[in-house]
C-alpha cells in the first residue's frame, strides 16, 4: 500500500515537472500575475527596515532581528544594558561635487554650460548597534505580516524544524531568502511562489551540502521545486515568473536550453519535493494521532 501511495505520488510530480516543460519550451504560459512585496505597517519603528541588505545580514548574524543605536533605543524608552557589546553596521560616507557639464538643445541644437551638483560615495563608517535583548524599558509595538491565511505546505516546514518568518521588504528585489545555518526563512512578500522556493532550499538542503550565496544549481532546483509544487496545489499564474528566474540563473538564453538545464537536475527536484509532501504527511499524522487520543480522552471522561 505505501508503495502504492509513493508510486502515485512520483506520477503526479513528473506530470507536473512534464507540464512546466512543455510549457517553457513552447512560451505557451498563462497570463503572470502581478507580483507584490510586504509594505512596513504604521507604527513599525525598526531603523533596520530601511538598512541594506548587507547590514540586515549583519544583524541576522548577531542573532537579533531589531537592533539599533544608543539614541535610537532612548527615543523608544529602551536602555542599553550595562555591558553590552555593539556590533557594527557599514554607513556610506558621500560626498557632493559641482560639475560643468554642457547641454545640447534638441530642437535648436545650441550648447549651453551648466553646473550639475552630484553625490557620490567615497568610503563607509562603521555605526555601533545594540541588540533589542540587551535593552529594558518600555515594550515594543508587536506587528504581524503573516497572511490572513497561511500558504499550503505550512506543516511541512514547521515539521523540518524551519522558523518562517514574513517582514517588510528589506529592497525592491529580494523577495525571500533562506538562512541554512539558523534553519530560518525570511518572507517578504505573500506570494505562495517564494515560500515554496525558500522551502525547497531547505528540504534540498537535507540531502547536499548547500553553497553560500546565489549558487545556478542550487537556485534552479529551488524554483523548479517552486514551480513544481505549484502546479500540484493549484497555484496559478507564476509560471512565467519561474521560468523568467530559472532563466536568469542558466548557462543558455534560449528556451531549449534552459530546459535542457532543468532535465539535467531534475532528480534533486523529485527527490526536493518528496522530502516535502513526506514531512507534510508526518505533521499531518502527528496532528491525526493528538486528535484521535483527546477524543478518546473526552469519551473516557464522558463515560464516567
């Protein structure tokens, strides 16, 4: 029987996998869905919203997920607690410059000299920061940016002992990203597409030893992964998305190639998604048996 159940579960990610194929290779998807991004909420005060990237990193990599200066904690009636060590975030050092520049009028074509005022970055500074677990004082407003109802899979990650968190976007670019030495996922967006990627950078990661940084391979197999789960739940209106982003990351520009790509890796794709539905089915059956012994507990208690 369970080799039944496996047997019917392989058939239906290959026909998945098969249809997301025909697809890229024929440019023959449905219409894309816009996408959007996680926006900071009124009375979200977290300085690190408006950091880079970098310093976001930073501060990951100081176990914290608020940190901030020693005026910034005063202004939020926090102190600093005596002996607590900062830790530095990089800040641009700019610097203005006037230039002469000459303009040309399109339609009369005479040149005039202007002076043009530009600001460059010449270096950076470090800033001390503190963790908000080495400040007391006055609480910080506790917002939320899950989604009124979770994406599917959810039990899945919780059951690969992940902690997903959504923010607000920390750029106009990253939508997700997946820390492999904290088992954490950072969301900045609702998009069921970047939870199902970040996830399967996960479960990929049970089986090889993932790379740091923005790996082809490993982001390949993640978004097909994506692509592939997607089309399992009924998720629509990514597809060209996905493509658009394995695309970005493969050795050929065309569609055949890319493909070519994707059917090179697409056995830790398979395998990627059934660590997944497995780890689903363990919560779920966990979930099943808690159920069954409270209600055999209230009929004990009932029949007493």
């Amino acid at each position: 029987m369970k080799k039944s159940t496996e047997d019917k579960r392989d058939i239906i990610i290959n026909d998945a996998a098969y249809k997301l194929l025909k697809m890229f290779e024929t440019g023959h998807m449905p219409v894309a869905v816009a996408r959007t991004m996680i926006q900071k909420q009124a009375g979200d005060s977290k300085p690190c919203h408006n950091w880079s990237l970098g310093n976001n990193l930073l501060m990951i990599a100081n176990n914290t997920e608020d940190a901030r200066g020693f005026k910034q904690w005063k202004e939020v009636d926090r102190h600093v607690t005596k002996g607590a060590k900062a830790f530095y975030i990089l800040a641009p050092i700019t610097k203005k410059i006037t230039k002469k520049e000459i303009e040309v009028d399109k339609t009369t074509g005479k040149e005039t000299e202007v002076e043009k005022q530009k600001t460059f970055i010449k270096g950076f500074r470090g800033i001390p920061v503190f963790n908000v677990e080495d400040t007391t004082g006055k609480p910080l407003p506790e917002i939320n940016y899950q989604p009124a109802e979770l994406p599917p899979l959810w039990e899945a990650a919780k059951e690969l002992g992940l902690d997903v968190q959504y923010k607000p976007a920390v750029n106009e670019s990253t939508y997700g990203s997946f820390y492999f030495m904290k088992g954490k996922i950072e969301l900045y967006t609702h998009d069921t597409k970047t939870f199902f990627h970040e996830l399967a950078h996960a479960a990929h990661g049970t089986f090889v030893e993932l790379k740091g940084g923005q790996d082809p391979k490993q982001e390949i197999v993640a978004e097909m992964s994506s692509a592939v789960l997607m089309q399992m739940y009924d998720v629509k209106g990514f597809e060209k998305h996905n493509f658009d982003y394995i695309k970005s990351y493969a050795k050929s520009n065309d569609s055949a190639g890319v493909v070519k790509e994707i059917m090179g890796v697409l056995n830790e794709v398979e395998k990627t998604v059934e660590i997944i539905l497995e780890h689903a089915r363990t919560r779920e059956k966990d979930q099943q048996i808690v159920i069954t012994k409270n209600q055999q507990k209230t009929k004990i208690e009932l029949e007493r």
